[in-house]
C-alpha cells in the first residue's frame, strides 16, 4: 500500500493518504514526538440512512429507525462474550464510538500501545456478533436511553427544531429511533447493514500521533479483506422544500428558564468539496460578526436582559442536510426571535463591517490551528473532512480568500426568514407545591 504526502509549509503540518486494497481510504496525521496516539475508524453510515439499497442486486430494504445507532452499540459484543471496551482498558487506552446522522465511529486513544489497541479496533468492528438473545437484550437497554432523551431539555430542544424544519429529510429523525421502531430490529437486518455499510470502500481510517505507516499497514492488511468490498454505498438525496414545516415548537419540560433555539434551513443540498467548506466558512464567519458575543446585538439583547451568558450560535452544513442557529436561555423567547429577524433583514441592507470580518476570520483561523495541538480533535473534525472529499490543510488559506462580497450574498442567501424556525422548551407550570 503506498502513501501519497499532502503539506502546508506555513503549518508545518501534512497528511499521509493512501487506499488500501480492500478499497478502505486510510489516512495518517504525523504528529513527531507527540507522547499521545488516536485513531477513529468509521464508516458513512448514519441515522438518515433509512432505505439500504442492497449493493449488486438494487434490492431496497426499509430500515428501522435508529438501527445505525443500535449497531453501533452490539459491535462491542464478541462472540467469545468477551466486550472490545475491556480489551482497550487492559492496554490502559480509552475508547469509544458514536453515531451521528451521517456516520458511525469508532476510536480510541492511548500513550502507548499503539498497534495492540489498533488490532482490537479492527478486529471487532470487522467482525459482528449478533443472535435473537443479545438483539432483545440490547433492545431493553437502548430503549431506557430513549425515554431519557425524551426528557433531556438540550436533545428535545435540537429534535423539535430540526422536527419544526424539515418536511422530508430523515436528519429530522431522532438518532436512536424510537422504543417502537428498535423493536423491528433483527439479527439479520443487522448483517445486512453490516455487509452494505461495513464494507472497506464505504469506510475511513484515520491514525493521529507518531505513526510507522508500515506497521499500521500489516494490522490493516491482517483485518481488512478486499473479500468485502461492496463498493462505496451512495446516500440517496430526499427533495425537500425550502420553506419550513412550522415557525414555533414548544414543548415543557422541567426547566427554571425557556431555552431557545432559532435555526436557518439550508437551501441547496448535495454538494461537496471546497464548495461545502468555503459555504460553511462563510457562514462560520457571518455567525461570528453578527451574533459573536462582541457583536452589537448581542451586547443590546444582554443589557436589555433578553439573553444572558448561554447565548451562542453554531452552523452544521452536509451534503445532504445543513443548518445554522443561535441559542440560549430567554424570559422571552418570542422577542428574541422577533429581533433576530428584524436584525437580519436590516444587516441585508448595510455594508459589513471590514474591521470586524477581519476579526472574525482571524477567529476561525485560530479555532483551526489549536485543533493541530491535539490528536483528538485531528482525528474527530479531519475525518469529516476527508468524508467530504475537503483538504483540511487547506482551511486557513480559504478563510483568508472569502470576499466581502461572498459574505454579503451568502448573508441575503442563507438567512431567509422562510426558511427559519424556533425550538423553545418551557418550564412546567408550577404546581399548589411550588408556589
């Protein structure tokens, strides 16, 4: 297997990519006398991935909510009983997974014992174990978990918005599905998934710390067949409107303030590449000039007392959904809403401030370069990248080569009024007990 050297001089910092036979895309971050090593190994597979469409034959099978995620959690589970987690903690490594809407990971970290912690990584999540028994099992445990997230403020306050957004889109979805629909869940839905997804060509590896490419190679070839290769499993792209489901959703939970969340639907799906990124870099630094805590709006609404210290804003752009937001804890969630419009039509009409862009992209570049002082946040936010076919070496370069033109259009663009909607979580009402 050989190895191609992408590198930004100016960073200091470059990338090993190469493609293993097998089809699995592996990439190496050289990081020279660090004392700390990761790797996440993860395949484009998530909870929007409702309908396999069966490589070769084009069979479509329904899947059930939320069995990305329960799949994600029986991998663990060897045949021999043994549990890949107590593996990791007898080498002293710290591991983990999760599932997202567009993929599901798998990762560790560790001082030493690089290989050893690498070969257990690759030899359960090529090898699933699933029966009738440990499938019903798993079913009682993830169905306590949801009836958790269902009384959790934060997880319903983002579930209601993305509900109250989206008409189509399965990223409306609740990760883990439902207690209902993980009962639907089979053994044989599961090696389904497993054989579809789980093949070399629709998954990535990515190594972080001071790596002998070699090495990591002969665990690669030993775990990795090219037996399995299914190809690369494209992600069907659902139609969905621009305008919003609803406007506002409340719900009540047990909270002492409303929470709030105000998010903006992105239009344009399906693209990929240095189009994505430079759309979600202009929107990262659109996000900081008018909604960072040194913006005037955010100064007026605080002194005001409409928002306080939780107020933040966040942008997630894929190719297959994408949104931006801004959130905290609010007396009175409708006047925040009402304002952020209002401010957003006016900014539309002005020019932007070129003193404040200019702070904001130095912002995002200094966001950038300390991820690169740590192997975890390397190989987390790299991954995504390299999913998204985007040279992350690239980042600073393209956020210094965003015009003030670009920003304006992507600010008259994205922050569209139809295609906004609010999430607010009340509190109960008080009780005889309370009062």
């Amino acid at each position: 297997m050989k190895f191609e050297k992408t590198e930004n001089k100016a960073l200091k910092e470059s990338i090993l990519f190469g493609i293993h036979e097998s089809g699995l895309r592996v990439y190496i971050i050289p990081k020279a006398g660090f004392c700390k090593y990761y790797a996440i190994y993860a395949t484009e597979y998530g909870s929007i991935d409702d309908v396999l469409k069966v490589p070769k034959t084009g069979e479509e099978i329904k899947l059930p909510d939320g069995i990305a995620h329960f799949l994600e959690h029986k991998l663990f589970e060897e045949e021999d009983g043994e549990n890949a987690f107590d593996k990791f903690a007898l080498t002293g490594a710290s591991s983990n997974a999760f599932t997202s809407f567009d993929m599901t990971a798998y990762l560790y970290s560790c001082t030493d014992k690089f290989y050893e912690n690498l070969d257990i990584l690759l030899e359960f999540v090529n090898n699933p174990y699933f029966t009738d028994e440990n499938v019903a099992k798993e079913q009682g445990i993830i169905g306590q978990e949801i009836k958790m997230y269902d009384d959790d403020p934060g997880w319903r306050l983002f579930f209601n918005m993305l509900q109250g957004m989206y008409h189509n889109n399965t990223v409306k979805t609740d990760i883990a599905g439902t207690v209902e629909s993980i009962s639907h869940i089979t053994p044989q839905l599961l090696y389904d998934c497993c054989k579809a997804y789980y093949n070399p060509s629709n998954m990535i590896l990515v190594m972080v710390g001071d790596i002998d490419p070699d090495e990591a190679v002969k665990y690669i070839d030993k775990h990795v067949s090219p037996e399995k290769d299914m190809g690369k499993i494209e992600r069907r792209l659902v139609q969905e409107p621009c305008e919003v489901v609803k406007k506002v959703v409340h719900q009540k939970l047990s909270v002492s303030k409303p929470l709030f969340l105000i998010g903006f639907k992105e239009k344009e799906t399906g693209i990929c590449g240095a189009e994505l990124v430079e759309k979600q870099i202009k929107t990262d630094i659109l996000l900081e000039v008018l909604f960072g805590k040194s913006s005037g709006f955010f100064m007026e609404l605080y002194g005001e007392g409409l928002i306080d210290g939780s107020f933040s804003k966040d942008s997630e752009l894929e190719k297959s959904y994408g949104f931006s937001s801004v959130s905290g804890e609010s007396k009175d969630p409708d006047s925040v809403y009402r304002r952020v419009l209002e401010y957003l039509e006016k900014a539309k009409t002005e020019k932007l401030d070129e003193k404040v862009v200019a702070v904001a992209k130095r912002v995002l570049i200094g966001q950038n370069l300390r991820r690169f002082n740590s192997v975890e946040n390397l190989g987390n936010d790299f991954i995504r990248s390299f999913m998204n076919g985007i040279d992350p070496l690239a980042y600073n370069d393209m956020v210094e080569k965003v015009t003030m033109e670009e920003l304006e259009a992507r600010l008259r663009e994205h922050f569209d009024e139809a295609c906004c909607t609010m999430s607010v979580i009340d509190p109960l009402e008080e009780t005889e007990n309370d009062k």
